[in-house]
DNA sequence: CTGAAAGCGCTTACAG
DNA sequence: CTGAAAGCGCTTACAG
C-alpha cells in the first residue's frame, strides 16, 4: 500500500541501497542515477518511512517534557520554548503534565527503558536516586537529584537577597516570606534562604509562611497570613500564582498599594495587559530552555555536562513597590 | 548491550517466538514455559523496544495536538484532558503550538506521512482542502474544513442566543459584540450570527467589532469599542482573553458592572480565585476533548465517524450581569 | 559509483 | 504448545 523504497528502487530500475543513498544526501551518488532516483521518487510520492529508519538508528528523536501544570504561565513559556529548541535538534517534544503523581514519573522511564523516548526534562520530580533514574538521559529544571542528572537554575539567593533589599531601601521594616516549601531538593529553596538572611543582617523579625502548598490553597494560605501578620509593610513572594491571589485579597483588605504595602514576587510579570504589574524577579524562561534541552540533547550523545547551570534573573520594578 | 528478546530466548532455553508470546500474553503458552520465560526477563531486567514493536504492527501510537498557542487556559485545559483521553487508548500526544504559522500545519501532515505519528488533531487552521489533508487522520474542533475532517463543537449558537436575550431580559436596550473573526471557516462565526439575530428580533442597533484581531491587540480593540460605543449597556464577548481585557478596561474607566453595563463572555471561568467572575458561557472543554480524541482514534482505524459533533455549553452567571 | 546481503528487534503465519 | 523462518522498511559494511 504505502510506497517503499523497494518501490522507488523498481521504479528507478536500480538498488535499494542507492536509493537510501541519495535519500540520506551521500554524496557518493552518479548525477544519472540520483536524477532517476529522485523522479522515482516524485512519480510514486515517496516519504521515507521513520519508525524503520529510527530502529535501525536506535534513536526515537522524541524527548518528554514533564511539568506539574501546564495551565500556568511559566510552563506554557517554558513549554513553548523547549519545543521550539528542541525542534532545532531535530526532536520532538511529548508534554506530560505530572500533576503532582508520582505516576507520570515511572510512565516517563519506562517509555525511556522501551525506546519511546531518547530522554526527558523534569521540571518536578519526587523520585530521588534511583538506579534507573541516574542512567537514563534525564535534566531537569531547580531540581537537584542526584549527581547524574545536570540542571539550570536562575540566581534564585541573589536575586532575592536583591529584592528585598530593594524594599527595605524604600521604607519597608517588617517584611513578610510567603512560599511553598519545595517537597523535594530544589535551588527554590535559596529563597527562603536569603530572606532568613536579609532578615537576620537586619534585625528583622520573621514573618514566615513556608509549607508545601497544595494547588487551590492558596487563598487560605494566604488569609491566614495576613491575619497572623496585618501589620507587614514589605512581603516577598515566591511563585507567580501566589503572587496573583495574594495581590488580589490584599486589595480587597483595603490595602495601599505600595504606600501601606510593597509587594515583590518571584515570577510575575505574565500579564501582557492591566494595570496591576507587581513588581517581580523574572526568570529568563527562554534562555532557561533553550539551555536544558543543549544539556539533554548532550547527554542523549553521551557527552559530559555541567551539573548545574544558573542562569541571570532581571529585576522588574512594576507598581507594588515605591 | 540492550537486552532483546534474543537474549531473554537464549537464556529461558525457548524459541524468541515464545518469548514474543509471553510478552503480549498469548493464552497459547505452557505454564512451565511461561514461567521459564518471566522469569528469564525479570533476571535480564529485559523492556521491549518499541521501535520494533511499531515498525512490525506499522502504528506509532503517538498523535499531534496542534494548538494556536499553550499558554491560553482553554487550550491549556483542553490539551490535558486530551492527553489525559488519548493515554487511555495507549496513545502519547505530542503537543504543538502553532503560533498562527502555516508551516506547522504542513510540518504535521509530513509527520504522519513519514509515520511519526498516526494522525493529529487540529484546533485551528489554515489550510483548506488540500488533498493529502483531506487523507489523514486528522480531526478538529470548532473548525469545518472538508467532508473529510470530523470535529467537534459546542452549541455557540443558541448558546450566544440564550446569553444576549439574559442580559435584555435584565434591561440591556443596547448590546455591543466583541469578536475576533476566525480566518477560516468555523463554527465560532455561530456567535455574531446569533448577536445579529437577537439585535434584529428585538430592533436593536448593531454595535459590532468583528474583525480579525491579533495576539495583543485586544486592548486596542476595546479602546476603540468604547470610545465607538460609549453608551453601551451590554456586551457579549467571544473569548477569554478579550473578556479579561474588556473587563480590566471597563473598570478602569470606571463603568459600574454590572449595572451601568453587563458583561457575558463565552469561555470566560478560569480564574479560580478572584473578585471579577465574568458571566459566561463556559464550554465543555473536557467532553470536548474526550469526544475528539474518541473521533480521532475511530479514524485512524478506519472506522466512519459523524462529521459534526455539537456538545451543549453551560450558562455561569457572574457578578457581571444583573 | 552501485548492488546484493545482513541486520536493527520485533510479530506472525506455517509446520510440527 | 513451540520452534524456525519470513518479513516490517530501512541503513550500512562488503565486494566489485
């Protein structure tokens, strides 16, 4: 039924071989018999047959990306961009969304193990040093686990060091931390880290939230804080979704917006429109990206990478702080 | 290096045909020989390749999603539930953006002729009837292009209807339209048939943008609909993005919602926290997906399949309307 | 420069 | 119930 390269063979009255041959460019290929070859293959509509050429090359040019969510705006970027990388190396990218299963994890793996998939970028993970895990062509994103998988963070301490510093320039004396506790080893932590540390070099009191916050909490998260501490005038946020709803409840506290309260959100400037831009670190998505698919596509190779790559942030000043 | 089922033969001391047997749990197998077998693969820790696998049955049981752009909430949802459908008829989706481009389109259709995938589903297009198109399994949603391609819809017209006739019920006297026009032929176009039907049964007057509006221009847009039609005292807003604008700006000049003004947006309910819960028409995005993806899987086994499928909406009414 | 043959790792009639 | 063999559509040494 579909046309094959014995087809195109017959029809161009010469060997499958040198068929393959001028399919694949080689230049080792008589002008008479290419031109044939190619009208052969014109006259029978002819398009190579890629599971056959991948079995025989045994690679599947397919990479998973596994993301908690996709409908959030940080993944969707990301997403958007190691597709477009991705596409560069000549791959394709399979989108799972993990949403927080253990599940899609192992799923990923095995498609590994069955020649699915040439590798994969976790951006989450739960697993941690598994054997199976460290030998597979897996990167990741803030994660760290294990020395075998390589990583690209942003500058996740300074830039928050950086931040709040900023609001304590401008008047802020009693600043707020709210952020979920990553449930496994993660660069994100830096943040918390570096408050606890503008804090102490201040003299500051601690005014902290950090649980693991499930999806959908966060309206209750962020009540409770503002109940425990109504007196803040400076709060750091970490997380994009966070920073949303917070922004929200507080306006509808009645707050001024910054006078009363600066607001500083890691990840926030996803809205093209508005007039609330809070104020926010931004993460080079697309450089993130772009550089996590160049370790994969390296490691697929065999080829030794760094294991941690940290990439610059960019302060955007929006209208929460003063 | 990899084992294969050579390897997992030798070592049970069967035929590979045996193996290959036990691997896909023929009922044809002697108990000691099935055992022998399983056991022989547990020892060599042995995974199929499923390279070979698909090769041999000439299925990739991999489908496209291509999408106009992921970080929207209704194409992100809408690609979940379609991963979500497809994992259960042992398919992966790869998902595509195509960022308004035509070649992504064509990259698709390459795809499934190269067999990389087995068909795809399209949510937006430019392409018309091409013929190689027209031969793929390839479904849609929303969209009609060719006797060829099923899809799947939601009943935008009676829904558009219902919706414009609540806000007149609630004294709206007149009612503006807000829309991008689809470049193609879709069912979308439902809805400004249904504004125009409803204005001309009640003698109202057209207030009317319906042109096709880029990524990023919806602010402009709105600017110039009020600036156009100041005293409307209705809207009914085709599309989520443009509902969030129109909204923000509304507010900004500060029009009292909803009762100087009312607001209805199809697709509107993607916030989960927030004040501003726009009333709209939601689609059954979920159904939706697990219909299309239903649709497609039928095509791909050749099955005959309706051409149009139209699943029912659901009304939310919001704090924008009476 | 070119063809015939082996082989990638599977499945599946075909015999027995 | 089971093994040996053919074949899926390619690529790639090996000869010539």
């Amino acid at each position: 039924m579909e046309v094959t390269i014995k087809d195109v063979a017959k029809y161009a009255g010469v060997g499958i071989g040198t068929v393959s041959r001028v399919i694949n460019n080689e230049k080792a290929v008589g002008e008479k018999t290419r031109k044939k070859v190619l009208e052969a293959m014109k006259a029978l509509n002819y398009s190579r047959n890629n599971m056959a050429f991948r079995l025989r090359k045994n690679e599947t040019r397919i990479v998973a990306l596994l993301v908690p969510i996709i409908n959030h705006p940080f993944f969707a970027k990301l997403a958007y961009y190691v597709e477009d990388e991705a596409s560069k190396f000549g791959y394709s990218v399979l989108l799972v969304s993990s949403q927080q299963k253990v599940g899609k994890e192992t799923e990923i793996i095995t498609k590994i193990a069955q020649r699915e998939i040439d590798g994969a970028i976790f951006v989450t993970h739960f697993m941690h040093e598994e054997q199976d895990l460290q030998k597979c062509p897996i990167v990741s994103i803030d994660r760290r686990f294990g020395d075998n998988i390589p990583y690209v963070t942003s500058d996740n301490y300074q830039a928050t060091v950086n931040a709040i510093e900023y609001m304590i320039e401008r008047g802020a004396t009693k600043i707020g931390y709210i952020g979920s506790k990553p449930l496994v080893s993660s660069e994100v932590s830096e943040r918390e880290r570096a408050y606890l540390d503008v804090m102490a070099k201040h003299n500051m009191p601690i005014c902290l939230v950090n649980e693991v916050i499930q999806h959908e909490e966060e309206q209750a998260v962020v009540q409770n804080f503002m109940q425990k501490y109504a007196d803040v005038d400076g709060v750091f946020i970490s997380g994009y979704t966070m920073s949303q709803v917070f922004y929200d409840h507080v306006v509808a506290l009645g707050k001024q917006i910054p006078n009363q309260l600066q607001i500083v959100s890691y990840d926030g400037m996803f809205k093209q429109w508005g007039s609330n831009n809070i104020t926010s670190v931004e993460q080079p998505i697309e450089e993130m990206a772009r550089k996590v698919v160049g370790l994969l596509v390296d490691k697929i190779h065999g080829k030794e990478t760094a294991l941690r790559t940290v990439l610059p942030t960019k302060f955007v000043p929006g209208t929460t702080t003063k």
